[in-house]
C-alpha cells in the first residue's frame, strides 16, 4: 500500500469496478452476477483487502468472502505435480499416499497390487464430495 495515499482506489480495482458498471447497466433485474466478474473480483480481494474490494465494487462482503474462500480451496486441490513412475525397475507390491488440503482434512490411499489407479481421479473426487 505504500505509494497510494489514504482513499485512492487501486489502477486495477478501479477498472473492474467499471466493468461491474457496464454490467449493472445492461443486466436483467434479477440477474446474477457473471461468475468472471466474481473470479476477478475475488483475485483482487486477496491483493487488496475484502472490505475494499467490496465496498470499490458494491458488493457483499461475505458473498465475497465466499468466492474467495472457494477460489483459494480449487487452487489447493489442484495439484502443480504428480510424478508416478510407468514401469519400476522393481515391481512395487504396495504404496501409501497421504494427502491433506489447507482445513485440515485428509485423506490416505493404500493400495496392494501391480495395477496402479488412476490416484488423480480418486483424490479428485474425495475433495469434491460434498
């Protein structure tokens, strides 16, 4: 926040905020926000601060919350890399995998065989259990 003085709205905030304008404008009454403007505005909440970003943008705060909490968990599930080797020089009989996301949830995978699962798919589908 240093170089800003006290009130300014940040470049990035601000051109957002006119693309929520021009959305206001042409919206049907009733008409939900596009989720491309809550993913945008989410992003910029987690730089600039949730009371900010919703009171630059005219828009709820906890909604906002929300979208940012639900942003930051699908960026924590997704995993940046997953290394499982085709063919072992030495057959593995076993393998154990422990995962845990950022809430303290976890999950653990054994499995016994020469077949290796799709263990992407599997995890997948334990975090998004609902």
């Amino acid at each position: 926040m240093s170089g800003r003085k006290h009130g300014e709205v940040p470049a990035a905030l601000s051109r957002l905020e006119r693309r929520f304008a021009d959305w206001r404008k042409t919206r049907k009454p009733g008409a939900r926000i596009p989720e491309r403007l809550w993913k945008s505005a989410a992003k910029l909440a987690r730089d600039f601060g949730l009371n900010q970003t919703a009171t630059v943008l005219k828009l709820d705060y906890y909604s906002l919350k929300r979208h940012v909490s639900e942003q930051a968990s699908e960026s924590a599930s997704t995993a940046a890399f997953i290394e499982l080797p085709s063919a072992p020089a030495v057959p593995a009989n076993e393998c154990i995998i422990e995962l845990e996301d950022g809430a303290g949830q976890s999950m653990r995978m054994h499995w016994k065989g020469s077949g290796t699962p799709d263990l992407l798919a599997l995890g997948r589908s334990f975090w998004n259990a609902e």
